[in-house]
C-alpha cells in the first residue's frame, strides 16, 4: 500500500506543472501535474509589499474610484491582459485534452495546434500597443502619487506590476521560440510516454539533450540578467525571486535532520497493518473511483465548475477557475494512490476555484508560485488527508465502499496510511522520504545546466543519489529518471517546489490552527467548509497580491519560511506511529 498518493504536478501538476503550458493552467502540480505554465511565462513578481487585505474586505470598504485618467489608462491595459489570459485558457484545455483523451496519432497535429496558439498569444504578449498601455497607465498612477488616497487600490496595482513584469519578460523572446517550445513539449511528451513504458532511456536521451538545450535558451532569453545562472533562470519561472543557492541552504539545513528521523524511524516499531489494506482484486477500480468523488464532493470540490478524470500521470489543469480539471489514477495493487491522489488534486482544484472573481484573467488573481500551489495540495494531502482526524472521517466511508475492511478502525487506518517506507517512486513516498526525491532531482537539474552532469550519465547518477538520499537500490530507468513527466513538459526548476511547498504547507496549518481551534473536530465531522474558508480568504482570494511566497507567509504566519517548524511537525506526525521516544 502506498503511503502517499502520485501526486502531481500543474500541468506543467507538478501544464507542467503542476499546476505545460499556460498562467492558467499551470501545474506541473506536485507530482503528478504534467502540464505546467510554458517555460516563457514569467512568474509574477517585483514591486513593493502590500498590506495584506483580503479580496472581500478589498470589495465591500467602500474606497474611492480611481481618477478617471489612472482608470481609464489601467482598464486599457486590463482589456488586453484579459484577451491574453483567454487564449491561454484555450491552450489549457488542449493541454488537458493531450493528457487525457487525445489519441496516439494525433500529437504531430496537436503540437502544430499549440505552436500556432502559441505564436498568436506570443504576438498579443509582445504587442507595442500593451506596451504603450502599460506606460500609460504608469504614468498616471505616478502623476497620482500625491494623491490620497491612491487612485488604483492594492490589488490594481499589483495587477499593474505584473503585466509589467510579464511583458517585459515575454518580449525579449522572439515569435519563433515561443512557436519551437510548444511543438517541443507537445513532441516531447509522447517521446516520454513510449520511452517510460519500454523502459528505455536511450529512447529519451536524444529527446533530453534537445529540452535542456532549449529550456536554457528560452530561460535565459527572458532573464538575461540570468545568463550565467541557467538553473537559477528556470527556477525563477516557477518561484519568483528563488536560486539554487538559497535552496542548496535550506536542503542542507533538512538533510541531516531528515536522515536522523528517517533512521529513528526505521529502529522503531512498525504499524501492525492488517493484509485487507493491501493491494489485491477486491480493491475494484470503479469503487475507488465513487469514494474519491465522494471524497472531493466533502471537501468541497464544485463539480459544477470542475471535473474529475483518470491520467498516466495525475494532475490538474483546465481554462479557468469555473472550469478546473482535475486527474488521478486507481490501481488494484496500490488501492490508496487513487484516493490521496484525489484529495492532493483537490487541494489544487481549490485554490483554482477559489482565486479572486473580483479580478478574474487579471495577473493579481493568478497563484502566487508553484510551491504555494503545491502547499495548497500538500496541506489537504498530508497535513490534512493523513491526520487522525481525517481517518475518523474516512473510515465510515471505507467501510461502505469496500465492505472487507469493515473491521478496521479509524486508529488503524491512520496507522496503516502513515508508514514510512523508502522506495523507488516519487510519487508513491511517504512524507518523510518524499524530500529525499526532490533532493536527487535538484542535483541532477544542477548539473544538466551547468554541464557538471551529461546526459548519457543521468542513469547512473539518479541511482548514485537514489542511495544516498533515499537509501534504496534503482534496477532500470521506469523506475528511476524515467519516472517523471516534468522534464518533458520543460519544467526544468520545478521539483523544488514540492518541498518548498510541504514547508509552506506545514506553516499555513499551523496559522489556520490558530484560527480554527476546532479544526481536527470539524475534520473528524468532514466539516471541510472552516478550513477551505480560511485558505481562500489567507491564500486563495490574495492570488500575487504579495511579491513573494516569504512575503505571503510573513503576511498570514508572522514568519518567512520555517525549517524547523517544518521537522517538528514530520516528527510529532511519525513519533505516535513508531512509538518514538518524547524529544
């Protein structure tokens, strides 16, 4: 039984993404998305801190209209961001079609389809005429600084910041990069498909060296300032503001901590798991399939304005936050990849549904950056999904879906979804040797862009680091680097926005606690609603209003980015299951 779902990634989601293509489809979500925003899209960034104000005390406190000049010059603008955002959410959704119904034969005419869109969103992107919008409406709100108060409010302006930011990234990549990076992934993946299912990495390799060559032209075309930082460039897409540096600090700081609890663990007492929880024929795929949506429905997932389908590699995309698709995948073998799968979808999907109406297809209502994305899934799917109060929750409904576990109690069932067991698939890891898999995956990407790793080599050297960071053996490519989807969705500086995620996951929990001193009796109810709440106002409604994920944090937590927090919680989560000694 594996203890943590396949999670995903934005489309790159972990399109891959996610959470491949577009600022609204974005995720290579977590670890299953595929589908995440195109390589060329800038992350939204820059400009001072706001105030925290949520988006509804934002809309019902009565603050002044804008001067009719400021107004008149930033609604030129929104019209031409939104037209953009549009058409992005059409290439979403031939993202999600590629991943989940498309057939075989059609990816040459798929990947001519969304060079084409590509192209056309390039131009509108790039057009002199949003370029002169946005110094128009600059200079307005600059001619306006006296004034009090300001004539665009918080979430104006960080729209403005953004669609600077944006086309000034965009605009330094040429029609033809743009047009070469969408038929590239579209290419790629189907490369990827075959390969994983052969399990022949010299299939991928050729595949490989063109993404890498061209996921360090496209980052570096946007970030010249980059250029002698390809790494750091591609991180910068997905995580505003972040390098390798500054992650190479915080895994250094988790690494030996990590493997002292890792080891703890392992001279502790296992859960006795009775052999019902395990994989086997009784584990029918459609009942997995009627208790995720029964799962999804309680937690609030609107599938009015959503959708729930089944992918080689989940994830979660769609056109808008009225039309979220979402993916998972059921097994008979692995019975718990389709339910975690789902809440670590859903956990997605709600922020997607929950973003900003007030400012819909305008940047503010964009997700901040691929690790708040993820810590939005990871939040429902760990902190939440793996609780004690979860499984008192979830047992009932186990027990009607799957009547050969009547006699498992909700202690059990919490016991038995929280082992700790090191192995081979990402996205099969418990939650303590999960990071251990990023910590490979940021090695390698380090050295594919600064040469220190070629790619003939990456086989030997993911089994090099598999056994140092995760301490298990990889007997051939599918299931070692040929595992993940990301690399052919050119999300490249992706991975580390899982663990940066978990982090950011394990401190918003802690806030929302704080808030919420009920939470794991409301949870024990699948009373959902409390906690979804508090996560649109603090999270979901702010979209970028802030610069950065330290800054979001800092807003809603007191405190940028917490280490410690972080391994105090891995350790008071295992500590009851192995019967670890008080510290």
């Amino acid at each position: 039984m594996g203890p943590r779902s396949a999670a995903a990634f934005l489309l790159p989601t972990p399109a891959a993404a996610l959470h491949i293509a577009t600022r609204s489809t974005t995720r290579l979500v977590a670890h299953r998305r595929t589908a995440l925003r195109s390589p060329l899209a800038g992350s939204r960034s820059g400009g001072s801190r706001a105030r925290h104000v949520p988006a509804t005390a934002t809309m019902t406190t009565g603050a002044p209209a804008p001067t009719a000049s400021a107004r008149d010059a930033y609604e030129a603008v929104c019209e031409r961001v939104r037209e953009i955002s549009r058409l992005e959410g059409v290439a979403g959704l031939l993202n999600w079609d590629e991943q989940t119904m498309m057939p075989e034969g059609s990816a040459a005419a798929r990947g001519a389809q969304k060079a084409a869109l590509a192209a056309c969103v390039h131009d509108k992107q790039t057009d002199a005429a949003l370029g002169a919008a946005l110094e128009a409406a600059e200079a307005a709100l600059s001619a306006a600084a006296a004034s009090e108060p300001s004539p665009l409010n918080e979430y104006e302006r960080a729209s403005l910041r953004d669609a600077r930011r944006s086309y000034d990234l965009t605009r330094r990549t040429s029609r033809e990069l743009a047009a070469r990076v969408a038929s590239l992934q579209a290419e790629a993946h189907g490369v990827w498909v075959a390969a994983r299912k052969a399990n022949d990495w010299d299939a991928f390799a050729p595949m490989l060296e063109r993404l890498v060559s061209t996921a360090k032209e496209a980052a570096v075309t946007s970030r010249p300032a980059l250029a002698d930082r390809p790494y750091d460039a591609c991180i910068d897409m997905f995580e505003r503001g972040m390098t390798a540096a500054r992650l190479a600090e915080v895994f250094a700081a988790l690494k030996p901590r990590l493997k002292a609890l890792l080891d703890e663990v392992a001279a502790g007492t296992p859960p006795d798991v009775p052999a019902c929880l395990d994989g086997g024929p009784e584990w029918d795929v459609e009942r997995q399939a009627a208790l995720s949506k029964a799962v999804a429905t309680a937690m609030g997932f609107e599938f009015s304005k959503g959708r729930l389908d089944v992918a080689v590699h989940p994830f979660t995309g769609g056109p808008a936050p009225t039309d979220v698709r979402i993916t998972t995948r059921y097994s008979t073998g692995n019975p718990w990849e389709g339910v975690s799968g789902t809440v670590h979808e859903v956990g997605h999907a709600l922020y997607e549904q929950g973003r900003n109406a007030t400012y819909v297809d305008l940047p503010v209502a964009d997700p901040l950056s691929m690790a708040c994305h993820e810590s939005q899934s990871l939040l429902w799917e760990f902190c939440v999904g793996q609780s004690r109060a979860f499984h008192k929750f979830l047992t009932p409904l186990l027990h009607d879906h799957f009547p050969h576990t009547a006699d498992v109690t909700p202690d059990v069932l919490h016991a038995a979804r929280n082992r700790v067991a090191p192995g081979l698939i990402r996205v099969d890891a418990d939650c303590l040797s999960y990071p251990g898999h990023i910590f490979v995956r940021f090695d390698i990407e380090q050295g594919l862009m600064d040469g220190s790793v070629a790619v003939a080599d990456v086989p030997r050297v993911w089994a090099e680091k598999m056994r140092e960071y995760v301490g298990v053996e990889v007997p051939d490519a599918a299931s070692g680097c040929l595992q993940d989807v990301h690399w052919s969705g050119l999300a490249f500086g992706y991975f580390p926005s899982y663990t940066v995620g978990a982090m950011m996951a394990v401190q918003l929990l802690g806030a929302a606690r704080q808030a919420l001193p009920d939470l794991d009796a409301q949870v024990e109810k699948g009373e959902f609603v409390p906690l979804r709440e508090w996560l649109r106002v603090n999270v979901h409604e702010v979209g970028s209003l802030y610069a950065s994920l330290d800054e979001l944090l800092v807003a809603v937590t007191g405190r940028p980015l917490d280490v410690d927090g972080y391994v105090e919680f891995l350790r008071a989560k295992y500590a009851p299951v192995y019967g670890l000694a008080d510290k």
